[in-house]
C-alpha cells in the first residue's frame, strides 16, 4: 500500500501538524498525517490533491444524500447568505427560512409531530432530546422519571448524554461514559441474538420480553424514554426483524415511556421513504433529524416533538423561559439549504429513485458474496447496506480480534478507488451511497467489494 507522505504533499503536511481529526489513532495520524486529501467532489464521485478519482459508496459519513457539487444548493446558500445569513431565535424572535422548514418537517413527518427545535448536530439534537424528556416528567411531577434505554450497537452520538445513549463501548473508554440513567438492551441482530430457527415474530416477542423485564427491574416509575434507529447504522446496518417495533411499542405504552426515534441516518429518504419509521412501524413521541436534512451541506439537526409532549411543555411551564437552545438554532442559511435539498429530492423523485436503486444494491451484494467462506451476512434496505464477515459460518464465529478484518477489507476498496467503511462493533463493511447513484456505480462497488474481500481472505493465516 502506498504510504500516505509519498502522495500528499504540503495540504496534507499541514494537516498532520495542526487538525486534530475524530475517530482517529491519534498518535498514528501525527507521524504518517491523512491517508487521503480530498479535494472535490461531483455526483458520487471524489477525487484527491493528485486528481485521483474514489466512488464514495458512504455519502460521506451516511450523509451527502443528494450528491456532491448540487448547483441548486450553492445558489439556494449564496442567496440566503447575501440576504440575511444569520439571526438568532432566542426569546421569540424568528426569520422566515427556519419557519418554512419547520412546516414542511411537520407536513413530511409521522402523524402527531407539532414543533420544531433546530439543532447543529445529531449528537446535540439526541442531548436536548433527553433534556425534553427530563422535562416533560418534571413538569407532570414525576421527577424520579428520568432512565433512557437505549440498544447494544446503537449509535446516537458524541455528546456526553448522546456518547451515553450510544451502544459502542468505543464511545465509552477512556471519558468514564456512559453516564447513570442510561440502560442498554439487546439489539435486534438475527446473525448473533437469535436462537436458531427462532421465527422473526418470536425473536421480536423475546427482545419485547427483555425490554419489559428491564423496565420492571429498573423501576416502571424511573424509566422514562427508549432511543432507538429505525435501522442501526453504525452499529451494523440491523435491520429489525418484522414486527419488531410494534411489539416493542406495546411495552413502552403499558408503561407510559416516551419513544424516541433517531432518524439521523434513515431520514429523508434512505429507505425509500421520508422517514425510516414508515416502512418499520415506528410511532414516534419524538424525532431526531440531522445528515440527509441539508445532505450535510452545512451542519443542521433538528428535534421534531410530538403534539403529546408539546402541551405539556407549553401547558405547564407557566411563565418559565424554556432555557434551553443554541446559539445556532434556527440558522437561517442552515435552514434555506435543508429547504433547497429537499426541493431537489422531490424535484427528481429520488425516494422512488433509492426504491429501485436499493433493490440493485441489495441483489448485487447478496449475489457477489453469496459463496464468500468469510461472508456471515448481507443485509440491508433501501439504499443502504452492510457485510458482514466471520471466522466460522455454521454457527457464526467472529474473528478474534474483532475489526481487523473488515478494516483490511476498506484499506484494499480504497486502493481500488471505492470508500467503503468498516464499522467499529464488528467485522462489518457498510454501503451508504448517495441518491444519484446509478446501476453501473452500484455494479462498480459490488465488483470492487467482493475483489477486496477476496485479496484479503487469499492473505489470512
């Protein structure tokens, strides 16, 4: 593999000396500086300082939804920023950009959503969430009401509430996370949670079962809120098995607990729907917005909150300020680029475009690792999938240490000029490529994904 200093010359000598980068090996970064240095990108396309070209099959980070290098976003961004770039919305003063969004969220969201509370990142939006929840039972007397419970692989963010929330012990070592009044449960994961030849409806029947035994162990009166993605993203691309949420939200009813749904990654047309909680049967109390909302375009988040939450915030506060909000909230030019990327989602039909592009992608992952010897499973939907590789099959054996070999497997998609990313809870590679993606793209990284994958099982032990 080509070392990073023989390529990058002087934007990457700056980098190793003054970024400090997230997710990284610090002390690696510090002596051999980025791997990459990107440089521009169009459609689905990136290229390097050097002009070498990398098919992004990751939108980014799960994010840049409508592609790379959208005119029609520049131009919504420049206009707005020449007209009024910021405002802020503290103490009831409003611009207009942030108002038009707000109804147009609520017009796309679930049934029963009310309001609006603008954010900057996923990570922040699930921290007010938990703030709104405290709260909502605060103001219902009901103080002792303060556990969230969230899921094992689940990922919600980095904030200290959100790293909390979060199911990945990565986010936990070494900053003494999480923090008391969080609870994990299992995920639903068939490939490792289920009892064989357990049926989806008993697998989502046992996993409703757990959950309830937790809330009584924990106190019905204690547990206030359960956080969960549609689709566990990072943690794995899990998809829960059917019948999964309507079961678990039977649970949550009989005991008067929020549910929140982080649609950070599935929202905005990822499956193939406004929201990931459509096709899965999620009925949300609360909604987190951020990635496809701008296509991350600028950073925006958003809390989308129920009417059933709303009046009890706005009946029972009396005259107290709501002291919470950013500095941020409500940007303007934020605001009018989730306006501008939304127009061009229905403007070219994408959500019918990412139904039959998904199927593409999920038919040719599963033919090009049907027979693979370290394939323990493909999954997915929509337009956004998962690989997942084992040291054993029948029963699946996971390779020890876990992450090696699914961090190898990117490394050689890299070198083929494909960006695939190896998720941290397993040896998964994970597919999230933005809406434009055409059948000849999807072919390319399904082809270039198997050769990687085969490159790096000819150099096992």
């Amino acid at each position: 593999m080509t070392s990073p200093s023989t390529f990058i010359g002087d934007l990457g000598e700056i980098d190793r000396r003054h970024v400090f980068h997230p997710f990284t090996v610090l002390g690696a970064h510090e002596t051999a500086g980025p791997r990459r240095m990107i440089v521009r990108g169009d459609g689905c396309t990136l290229y390097d300082e050097q002009g070498r070209s990398y098919l992004d099959a990751m939108a980014g980070l799960w994010c840049v939804n409508v592609g790379y290098g959208r005119h029609e976003i520049a131009d919504a961004l420049r206009e707005q920023a020449l007209r009024l770039p910021y405002y802020h919305s503290f103490s009831s003063m409003a611009t207009d950009a942030p108002a038009l969004l707000a109804e147009r969220l609520i017009g796309l969201a679930p049934a029963g959503m009310s309001r609006v509370l603008y954010g900057n990142s996923g990570s922040d939006a699930n921290d007010t969430q938990v703030k709104l929840v405290r709260l909502f039972n605060n103001l219902q007397g009901r103080p002792q009401k303060k556990k969230v419970i969230s899921r094992h692989r689940g990922y919600h963010g980095v904030t200290i509430a959100a790293a909390s929330l979060t199911g990945l012990a990565g986010l936990h070592q070494g900053f003494d996370l999480p923090m008391d009044g969080v609870v994990h449960v299992r995920a639903p994961h068939r490939l490792w949670e289920a009892e064989a030849g357990e049926s989806d409806a008993d697998f989502s029947a046992r996993l409703a079962a757990e959950l309830e035994a937790t809330i009584v162990a924990e106190g019905p009166e204690t547990v206030a809120a359960f956080i969960a993605e549609p689709i566990q993203a990072a943690g794995g691309v899990i998809v829960p098995p059917e019948g999964y949420f309507p079961a678990i939200q039977e649970v949550l009813r009989r005991h008067d607990v929020l549910l929140i749904a982080d649609e950070v990654v599935c929202g905005f047309g990822r499956l193939g729907t406004w929201f990931g909680s459509e096709p899965l049967g999620v009925e949300p109390d609360l909604i987190t917005v951020a990635k496809g909302l701008t296509s991350a375009y600028v950073p925006l988040s958003a809390c989308i909150v129920s009417d059933r939450v709303w009046r009890v915030l706005a009946d029972r506060g009396g005259d107290r300020v709501f002291g919470h909000g950013y500095t941020y909230s409500s940007h303007p030019l934020a605001a009018a680029c989730a306006m501008a990327n939304l127009d061009l989602i229905e403007r070219d039909d994408l959500l019918s475009q990412v139904a039959s592009r998904g199927t593409h992608l999920q038919a040719r992952l599963r033919e090009a690792f049907a027979d693979h010897p370290l394939v323990g499973e493909v999954r997915g939907m929509g337009l956004v999938a998962a690989v997942e590789f084992v040291a054993g099959r029948e029963p699946p054996q996971a390779f020890d240490p876990v992450g090696g070999v699914a961090a190898r497997v990117t490394a050689e998609c890299l070198e083929r000029g494909v960006i695939t990313r190896a998720l941290p809870a397993a040896d998964t590679i994970s597919f999230c490529p933005p809406f434009v993606v055409s059948e000849a793209e999807i072919d390319e990284i399904t082809s270039v994904a198997r050769a990687a994958a085969d490159a790096v099982a000819a150099d096992l032990p």
